[in-house]
C-alpha cells in the first residue's frame, strides 16, 4: 500500500480519536470495520456473496473467549487462537461451499453458518442464550494491561492496521490478480489454466481468518461472547455495511461499518430505539436505489469526473 | 500415424436428457493447420468444444493429445498441457487493463500466484512480454486503457494475444469473427493467419469467406455427426453439404 498523505492524515486522526470519542465504540467501530473488509475480499473482489460470515466472527469470539477465561492465556495468544480456529473452519467450510455459484453459495454458507450457531446455542461450554460473559482481558504480552481502555484502543488499532494491511496486500498480490481475473470471467480463468476454485478457495480462508481476528478482538473489547455474533442477522449486517460504504472499494467497508456503527449507537439512546432495524432498512433501500456502488464508490466516482 | 495428429478424438459422444447433442465424432486435426468446423446453427459445433476443453464431460468417447489420452483431465489442466480455447463472447477481464488482461495468462508459468503476501510490483517483469504480444496484435496503443471501453474487434484481438501468451500448442478459436463489421472481420482473419505459424488452430467459424481463406481442412458437422471433410473445394462441391449448409448460406459463398 502506497504510503500517502491521506493515509497519515487518517492515521493521525485514528490516535486522537479516542481522546474526542468514546473509546468503546471507536473498538466498535474498529472491529466492525476489520470484519467488513475481510468479508469485502470476498464480495468485492471475488465475486462472492458468502451469507453465513458471521460464523467465523462467533467462532473467533467463542474460541478467544473460553481461552481467556479457562486456560489464563495472554490475550495475543487468545486473539491468534480464535483466528486460527475461524481460519480452520473457513478451510472446511469454504471446500464446501466453493463449487457452488451465486444464489447457491449464498445458500450454502447461510446452511453451514446456522449449522455452528446450534452448535454454540447448545454446547456445554459456551453458555447457551447467556453467551461466555465477564471475559478479562489480560495483560498484553504478560505487559500492559489491556482493561484500561486507551491501551485497549491502540492495540484494537494495531490489530486493525495489520489486517487492513493485509487485505490490501492481498488485492494488490500476484495472487489478488488472479482474484479479479475469475470475478471478470471465470470461464476464462479456466481456460488460461488456473484451478480457479482453489484460488477461490484461498481466498475464502484468508477472509474467514479475518473475520474470525475481528471477533476475537471484539470478544476481548467487551469481554463478552455472545450469540449475536454468529447470529445470520450479524451475516445481513456486514452485507449492508460493505454495500453501503461501497463493496470493492478499499475503504468502503470502512466507512460502512462506521455509519452502521454509528447510526445504531445513536438510535440506541434515543425513543427512536424500537425502530433501528426499520431504519436501518430503510437506509439499505436508499442505498440500493439511488447510490449503488456506496458512499466511497460515489465518492470516488465524483473525483474521478471532475477531477480525473 | 498418430504422432502427427495433435488432437484426435475417437467416437465422441454427448448426450442430454434424450438428445445426442455430438453423435460418434471422430475427430483428427493435423499438427500445423488450420482446421476449421462448420455447420448450420445447432449443429453441435461449440458442444464438440465444451468437450475438447472437458467444460462438458463426454457420455463417452476418448479425446487423445498429442497421443495422450486427456478425456479425464480438468479444463484447467488440459490448459496447462497447451490447449487453449476462446469462447463465443469474447473472453477478457473486462475491469483489468489491456496490459493486464495478457498479464494474467504470462503470471501462470511464474509460479506465483497463490503468493498473497507479495505486491504485484512483481508482475511487472512481465511488461515488456506483454507488451510485445499486443503489438503484435495491433494493440500496443492501448496497453493502459481498460478493457471494458475497447471497440469489440479490438477485444477479441486481445483475446488472441491473451491466448498466444500462453504459447498454446493448439488454439480453439469459438466464431472469432462473429458480430463484427467487413473491416474488423478481415482484420481478425489475418492475424489468425499470421499467429498459426508454429501452431495448430481449430476453429468454429460461420463466415465461409474467411473459412475459404484459412482453413487448410474442414470438417462439416450435422445435427451432432460429421457429414463430410476435406479441403475447402472438395468440401463445398459435395452436394450434401450445399444442401445442409452452403444452401442457407448461399450469398456469403458468393461474397
């Protein structure tokens, strides 16, 4: 990623923000914004619509959750395990669900993804309805202490930082090259020789780890592991935050799961609570209608008219 | 003599639900030639090519590559063995560069791309071969523009330079002039020509003119089964075949 002057304008503004905004919900914001992205390498660009991506934020959650809470392990190791496990999980996963195209991957990853919410519904030691509360947080490195919320933010920050690096390096690979190229055509892919559904498939993993960072981080967050995370209204919510802020763009998801974030915290508070998913609807089919390719695709489309 | 035979296929058959789409063909194209298919609509031409490149699997028949028998290998294998094939819309990666789009198909033998931690800074070696191969198919302009704002000749010129990049033992060409304008259509035709020097092309191709021009041996299929081969001549004087398919198509002979 190129180093430019937006991107350290952006960064300075990220290690001030906690200092103007409540920290919590910037971590919010943080981890959301990790899992949009890591959901938009597949969507944007891939080419698929997975509908089950919340499985793999629980299960990094869960994971990071019971470790934390049963084995006294330091929180990076907890975070890695909860990542390795989701990456585990969108190894087996994506092998089934790869060969499937549109409608019926969709279909696929929604059956595989409620599949495991029964599982943490049920299972003995992840608390059933409850969900695993009261997680500490540790000491970062056996060192700093994470439960205070500024070293909380800066590391939820670095955590982000990596993964954002990471995507973006994957999209700008040799490998993320060929990404595009089956988004493009498939067919064509093929016939230039690349088992497409591997590179597929690769790419299912990397998003599925992402995903499963984001909820190992957010578990520490708010030190609480709960079925809302593996629940496929979760699966909808990243879809919205990804076509909102603008699905294959950078930093759409970004911004997506920023406004999501923000719009719920808002409502949250106020008599208008009742009705967030209505609005929420509402904003979707504005979105859908009137500014498809979402706030930074408009945004960039703009520019690139007027000052390209 | 089977060496001399780069593709041979021996009693091809595709069948669906109660229909034989390809009837027993046996196919045998020549190293070096141009090869080309006929037929009137429907009568299986782009089937037979679904099979060559297994994006259909043959009820039954074996398919033999250079005396190999490939008829259970993968489409994407059987690309990597030398047999590339172009599809009836044109096949580019519309949201990719011009460059880019030869760039994809030169990557391949890099060995690189599964590399997701790497930057595509490394692509760039390539540049120079990529560059080459779109001159050479008079596209060297047009190396920056994206792909989705070429003209439509234009894209299936990129096409062909996009296959070349692959140095295909054996080209399958699906209607490579089909919905193009006079000038585009004989642009397309002259550089088949000139990129089957050194390689061995079959070709499904509606337009007789540019059959006439290129092809060193037809095969003229009908309903599914082969009704005759030869050269252009002894393939157009049979009367079976004018009245299956010259005879509907009567004003492009005489074009």
């Amino acid at each position: 990623m190129k180093i430019s002057k937006f991107n350290i304008v952006l960064l300075g503004l990220a290690l001030v923000a906690p200092f103007v905004f409540y920290p919590v919900l910037l971590m919010k914001v943080l981890c959301f914004a990790l899992f949009a992205c890591a959901f938009n390498l597949l969507l944007g660009f891939v080419g698929l619509l997975s509908f089950g991506h919340a499985v793999f934020l629980g299960t990094g959650g869960y994971v990071t959750g019971y470790l934390m809470m049963n084995t006294g392990l330091t929180p990076e190791l907890g975070i890695l395990a909860g990542t390795a496990a989701a990456a585990l999980l969108g190894a087996f996963y994506g092998k089934l669900s790869v060969k499937r195209e549109g409608i019926y991957f969709a279909m696929v990853t929604l059956a595989l993804a409620q599949l495991m919410f029964f599982v943490f519904l049920q299972a003995p030691f992840t608390g059933g309805e409850d969900g695993l509360q009261g997680i500490p947080r540790g000491h970062l490195f056996g060192l700093i202490d994470l439960s205070d919320n500024l070293n909380m933010y800066y590391f939820v920050l670095a955590v982000f930082l990596f993964g954002f690096w990471l995507i973006n390096r994957t999209v700008h690979s040799p490998f993320g090259q060929i990404l595009k190229a089956i988004r493009d055509n498939e067919p064509r892919a093929t016939s230039l020789g690349y088992n497409v559904n591997d590179y597929k498939w690769a790419a299912f993993v990397i998003s599925a780890a992402l995903a499963g960072l984001a909820g190992s981080t957010k578990t520490l967050v708010f030190q609480l592991a709960s079925l809302t995370d593996v629940h496929w209204h979760m699966s909808g919510e990243v879809v919205l935050m990804t076509l909102l802020g603008g699905m294959g763009t950078i930093f759409g998801p970004v911004v997506g799961a920023a406004v999501v974030v923000g719009i719920q915290n808002f409502l949250s508070g106020g008599e208008l609570g009742n009705y967030v998913h209505i609005i929420m609807g509402l904003i979707f089919i504005v979105c859908v209608l009137a500014f498809r390719s979402g706030i930074v695709g408009e945004i960039q489309k703009i520019v690139k008219r007027n000052f390209g | 003599m089977s060496a001399d035979y780069v593709l041979e296929t021996q009693n091809l058959i595709k069948e669906f639900k109660g229909f034989t789409a390809v009837d027993d063909v046996s196919l045998k194209i020549q190293r070096g030639n141009i090869h080309a298919l006929i037929g009137p609509n429907g009568a299986g031409k782009t089937t037979v090519f679904n099979l060559l490149t297994k994006f259909l699997t043959p009820t039954s028949g074996t398919i033999l590559f250079n005396g190999n028998d490939i008829t259970s290998m993968q489409s994407a294998a059987i690309a990597r063995k030398g047999v590339v094939r172009s599809f009836q819309i044109s096949a580019v990666f519309p949201h990719l560069s011009v460059l880019e789009n030869v760039r994809v198909a030169l990557q391949r033998k890099e060995g690189n791309s599964f590399h997701f931690w790497k930057s595509d800074k490394i692509l760039n070696k390539l540049d120079d071969r990529a560059v080459e191969l779109l001159e050479s198919v008079g596209l060297g302009d047009f190396a920056d523009a994206k792909t989705v704002d070429l003209s439509y000749g234009r894209k299936r010129a990129l096409e062909i330079a996009t296959t070349l990049a692959l140095e295909p033992e054996l080209m399958l060409l699906d209607e490579p002039t089909q919905g193009m304008g006079h000038e585009d259509v004989d642009v397309v035709a002259n550089l088949i020509k000139r990129v089957s020097k050194d390689r061995t092309i079959l070709m499904v191709e509606h337009n007789l003119h540019v059959v006439s021009k290129l092809a060193d041996q037809i095969t003229v299929l009908q309903r599914g089964a082969i009704l005759t081969e030869g050269n252009y001549e002894t393939v157009s004087a049979d009367p079976r075949v004018q009245e299956a398919y010259l005879g509907v198509a009567a004003d492009e002979v005489q074009a």
